[in-house]
C-alpha cells in the first residue's frame, strides 16, 4: 500500500509572495515621496570664482583689479563691500590715517573688516586688499613731529587679521602668500612708529609688535609655529632678525621695503 502524498510545501510560495508585496510598496511609496539628497556640509554646491594671481590684489595695481574681490565676498556682506571698496579706491584727498578710521566713511569701513574677518576664507583675502588699500590712500607717516597714531592704527588692523589668519593660512593656497605679506607690512609699520622720534624711540608699538609677531612665529625655534615655518623658508632675514631681538622689527621692515616699495606712509593715490 502505497503512502499519502504529503501536503505540498507552501511557505516558499508566500514569502515570495510576500517579498513581492514588499517591493511593490516601496516602489510606489518612492513614486510619492522621493528621499531627498543631503550634501555633506564640506562639499560645496558652487565654487567661488577662482581668483589668478591674488597676490596683485595687494600691491599698487589692485586698483584695476579690484572689482573682481566683489564676487568672492560672502552674500551677506557683498553689498557693503561693494560700495566700500568702490569709494575707498576712488580716494583721491589723501587724509591722515585716523580721520579716515574716525569718519562715516571708516567706520563702515572698520566695521565690514571685523565682518569680513570673521567670515571665509575669502572674505579674509579681501579685508587685506582693503586694509592694503587704506594704507596707500592715507598718510600715516609719523613725520618731524612723530605722530605715531596713524601708523599704529593701521597696524591695529593688521594684527586684527594675523591673530585670525596667520596660522590658518600655513596651508591654505590662497592665503599662505597675503598672510606672509601682512606680517612684512605689519613689521614695517610698527617698525616705523618706533623710530619716529628724534632722539630716542617709542617703545611701546615696538613692544606690542614684537609679542604678537613672537605669538605668531614661536619662539624660541623649538616652538616653531607652521606660519612661523613659513616665514622662515620665505623671508628668513625677517625671523632671524626677530631672534636677534636687536632692532627686531628691521628684517620685516627691509623685507616689505623690497616687496611693497611703495609704503612709506605718503599718500600714493
């Protein structure tokens, strides 16, 4: 006598089944909602205009070359600096440093570096080109007199900026070269307020000068910062000089000299 058939096995028949109910509702929930596509933060959607040899964006020729810092500036701070950068180019009256800081004018204008200091990379680069801007087109030289205050304002903002970005730019591409320079120039000028009197110095921009640019490079050499290192192997009469801690300032002074001759603190419109 032959056995019973068994009862045929059902359970692969519906998870099949099952499977297929599955995969047809996900694909008619995809059809209604769509998973929308989130970007990591560091890829950016659209790339800043690149900029070509940024550094002519810092020297006497900037001023046809200008416009084109507009499109890098970040979207909140783009109008303002726009119309900064268009009047402060087009100076022409050559005021003394400090009526310029103390003016409408230059209140917005110190007002859009702490902005644009803060901001990007970017908006980095173009509060240098403005300050370097505002360094051609107002007299601070101290003169017979030794009025120090319109070189030391100056230098304000650019130790302002150096504290932000010095150590940032080692790396960066676009600021590595302006960083260098703001430190030569930052040198220069508080360089210039301590020999400005006639007999003897004036110690203190000497003094602040040389803790910040102490700060910025590390010293002694065991404590080498990166902007520091930087320096070294680009300007090294300017951190040897620095080291000697004997006219410390001098080596950033005769370093700017050859590459911004320049600035001397006349007006060069």
């Amino acid at each position: 006598m032959n056995p019973a058939p068994s009862p045929p096995n059902r359970a692969p028949i519906l998870l099949f089944a099952v499977a297929t109910a599955l995969f047809a509702a996900a694909l008619f929930a995809r059809g209604l909602a769509p998973k929308k596509v989130v970007l990591p933060r560091d890829i950016p959607v659209a790339e800043r205009p690149k900029l070509r040899d940024p550094m002519q964006l810092l020297s006497p020729a900037a001023r046809l070359r200008a416009q084109e810092l507009d499109p890098l500036v970040s979207p909140a701070q783009a109008t303002t600096f726009t119309a900064v950068r268009k009047s402060l180019f087009a100076y022409a009256t050559c005021p003394e440093l400090l009526d310029f800081a103390n003016s409408a004018d230059g209140q917005r204008f110190e007002h859009l570096l702490e902005d644009l200091r803060n901001g990007t990379r970017e908006d980095a680069f173009a509060s240098l080109a403005l300050i370097l801007r505002a360094a051609r087109a107002c007299e601070w030289k101290p003169g017979l007199r030794a009025h120090t205050e319109h070189a030391e304002k100056l230098g304000t903002w650019l130790g302002d900026w150096l504290r932000t970005w010095a150590e940032p730019s080692a790396k960066d591409p676009l600021l590595s070269e302006p960083a260098l320079a703001a430190g030569l120039v930052y040198g220069k000028i508080m360089h210039t307020a301590w020999k400005a009197p006639i007999v003897g110095h004036n110690q203190a921009p000497y003094d602040k000068a040389l803790a910040l640019l102490d700060e910025l490079t590390g010293t002694p050499p065991s404590h080498r910062t990166a902007y520091g290192e930087m320096l070294q192997l680009r300007y090294p009469r300017a951190l040897t000089q620095l080291l000697l801690r004997t006219d410390a300032l001098s080596g950033c002074a005769e370093e700017c000299a050859t590459l911004y001759p320049d600035l001397t603190g006349e007006c060069a419109r």
